[in-house]
C-alpha cells in the first residue's frame, strides 16, 4: 500500500529526531502528552508509531491504568465549556458557535487521531476499544473514553470507505485465515470445510474491508445458492457432491454472517453488506428470485428458560413446563413421539419469541433486530434446522428464515423503524394461536 510505504517512511524520518532528543518517554503517559502537543509531521508520525509499540506491550492492569489517564487528562475542560456556552447564548454568531464546538470535543478524539498517524495505528485504536470494552461493567465511568473510540470509529469505518470484497480459495492464506477464525455461526472444521464453503460453485462468500485493513475482513457472509429456500443448515454445510445445475438456482441463503472486529461493536455496516450483496448476486445471476437468510435465534433457549422459571408466568400450563424439561436431556432427539409433542409447543413459544418479545421497542432477539431492521421479513421458522450442540443450546434446534424482498425492503424498513411493525408471513403469525 501507498500509503502504508509513506508512513513509514516519514515515521523513520521522524524516529531520526526522537533519538536526537533527550527527553523522557518510557511511559503511555508520557509518550501521550508528548504525541498530543506536537504538531510536527514526521516527529508526529514517528511518536504515534512509539505509542502504538509501547501500547502492545501493557498486561490487562496496565491498560486499565491508561484508560483513566485518558479519562483523567484528556476530557474537555467544564469552565471553559461554561463560558463559551454563555458567549454563544449572548451572541450567535459563527465565531461563538466555532469556539463553542472546539470546546465541547474531547481531547481524547485529537489524542487517538493523532495515533492513528501511525502506520498500524487503526488497528491499534480498534484494539484499544476492544480492551476497553472489557472493562466497562466494572468501571462504567469509562464509558466516556468509549464514546470518544465510538464516535471516531464510526466516521472512520463510514460504509462509503468500505469496500466490497468477493472472498474465494484463491484469496490471500492471510484472509483465508481470518475466515476461520472469525466464523461466528457455524465454525469451520479446518481447512477443508473452509474449501467447501468458497470452493463449490454454488457457494458465495462476500465481505467489507477497509484501505487501513487491507487484510482483515470487517465483516462477512457466507451464501449457498439454491432452488429453493432452505430449512436446515446441515445440509448446506454437508460435504456435496453434486452441483444443482445452475438453471434450477432461484435462491440466495445467506446462512452466516460474521463479525470480525470486536473493537468495532455498536458500529453498523452489516446491513449495508447484505443489501450491496443481494445486488452484487442479481447482476451475476439474473435468474435469482429470491434472497433469504438461514438464521440463528441466539436468545431464545435463555428466554424460555427464564418463561421457566417464572410460576406466575401464563404463557405455559404445568404440563407444557413438564414437557420442556425434555430439552435438558439429549433422548429427546432419538424420540420421534417426544419430538411430535415438542413442534407445536416450540414453534408456538419460538414465533411468539421473535414477534412480540421486545427489548424497549426492538426485538428481544440480536439477530431478529438486525435483520428486521435492515427491512427483511419473517419467513417461517424450521423445526430442527440446527442439530448442532450449538444450535440445541441455543434455540432448541429451530431455525429461522428472514426474508429480503427487493420490491418491499424500504418499505418494511421504514415500517420497523418508525413504528414498530414488525413484517411477517401468515404462516408464521398462525403459530402464535389466539
């Protein structure tokens, strides 16, 4: 890259000046204040490249310290937020407004721009949020600091920076790697379940990068292209021999989706993925008709173990409760008559689950909220769709299909989000019962 070469060119430049200097620099702290004041290029590059090698080298304790530095030292001043607050209210003019603003915005934000000078330094900011993010619980102050790597973040990794990315096994082993690795839904079994998943013809795998990032994958999913919408996910990751011609391929399942960055949690770009691969498939393949995922339901084993747990609970008799003990047992899998009286009951508790089970407004379930958002549909729910130990102890086996219908996408989104509504097959609404 460019870039990369530039930047570290001018880093060299500048590491030349900082072995003239005397002055101290053993710590984060240190390093920090010197990086904040300088407005040199070279020297300014050069410190940030200091302050990332010495960021890597803090154990758990010591980046929790640096985080309260940056919570300490690098917030914005309140007096002087006071005062330019009160010259703007007594004249709004653009120079109050201007000085208002750059009173407002944290220091933090210009300390963590100014790391970024650095050749890795993206990657270590993302790094640094993803460290920060474990301490939050515990430490909910810092939770300003976060705000500070969020905002930033999300400029940074803005979907018009991104850039999509067709992944096959002829992509680079460093990609390849990350696939593995990152796989989120279904893990991958090595290498050759990797080859299955890219190799096939009728497989897809598509993902976002970053210029920054050149080789790591923000995010990605896998597609199995079919002639009609699939129910259970063991069959698409089931070693295949045969190729389904591909005059009979009238379907796209996205069947996983993964994140890769834990640093970039809270920034959204997973609907644009979806939305910009959905037309990417219908310029290479006209013939498509259909675009649907194969989803997990990641919530709703806990939640009904919480409707479980709760006696004053109406939605189950005290047979329905007895007769869900039966999931904590794996004979329930070998007993069809013990599986013919589950279906109902769990397809019934499973739709009532994703369609009025709310956190606030949204959906209860992570998966449902980011599917329902971007404007899909409830498709129909899949008895025993993931076998999986996984899949058993996430959501008793079921799997759903959400729906991206081309024609009525907006619509459904802009529904959603507005008011709440939540579009969905008739199918599936019967379920619910009365």
């Amino acid at each position: 890259m460019v870039i990369n070469r530039w930047l570290n060119s001018v880093a060299s430049a500048g590491k030349n000046l900082l072995r003239r200097s005397t002055r101290e620099r053993n710590s984060m702290a240190s390093l920090c204040s010197e990086l904040y004041s300088n407005k040199g290029e070279a020297l300014g590059i050069a410190l940030a490249d200091e302050v990332v090698n010495a960021y890597a080298t803090l154990d758990t304790d010591e980046k929790k310290t640096f985080f309260n530095v940056l919570l300490r030292d690098y917030s914005p001043d309140p007096e002087l937020i006071n005062r330019c607050a009160e010259a703007y209210r007594s004249a709004l003019t653009p120079e109050t407004y201007r000085a208002l603003a750059q009173a407002v915005e944290s220091p933090r934000q210009t300390l963590f721009r100014r790391i970024n000078m650095a050749p890795t330094g993206t990657r270590t900011v993302i790094d640094m949020r993803e460290d920060l993010l474990q301490h939050l619980s515990e430490h909910p102050e810092l939770r300003l600091v976060d705000d500070d790597l969020q905002h930033l973040l999300t400029s940074w990794f803005n979907p018009g920076f991104l850039q999509l990315r067709t992944m096959d096994w002829d992509s680079p082993a460093a990609v390849l790697e990350k696939l593995i690795e990152y796989e989120a839904v279904h893990e991958m079994q090595g290498w050759d379940d990797l080859r299955r998943r890219l190799d096939a013809k009728d497989r897809r795998c598509f993902g976002f990068f970053h210029p920054a990032l050149p080789d790591e994958p923000l995010i990605f999913v896998e597609v199995a292209l079919v002639p009609a919408v699939s129910s259970s996910v063991q069959t698409i990751l089931a070693p295949h021999e045969g190729l389904v011609a591909q005059e009979r391929i009238s379907t796209a399942i996205f069947y996983s989706i993964s994140n890769c960055q834990p640093g970039l949690r809270g920034i959204s770009f997973g609907n644009f993925l979806i939305k910009q691969v959905v037309m990417r498939l219908k310029e290479d393949m006209p013939q498509l008709t259909e675009f649907a995922t194969l989803s997990p339901i990641p919530g709703f084993r806990k939640w009904l173990n919480s409707v479980l747990a709760n006696d004053q609970q109406p939605l189950l008799s005290a047979e329905d409760a007895s007769l869900l003990t039966a999931l904590d047992t794996p004979r329930w899998l070998e007993d069809t008559a013990l599986q013919a009286r589950l279906k109902p009951l769990l397809m019934r508790l499973c739709a009532r689950y994703l369609l009025r089970e709310k956190r606030g407004t949204a959906p209860l379930d992570p998966v449902a909220r980011f599917h329902l958002g971007n404007g899909a549909s409830v498709a129909r729910l899949n008895w025993l769709g993931d076998t999986s130990a996984k899949g058993l102890q996430q959501s008793a086996g079921l799997l759903v299909n959400y729906a991206y219908d081309l024609e009525e996408v907006e619509e459904h989104h802009e529904a959603f989000l507005n008011r709440g509504e939540i579009a969905c097959a008739s199918a599936v609404k019967k379920l619910l019962g009365s």
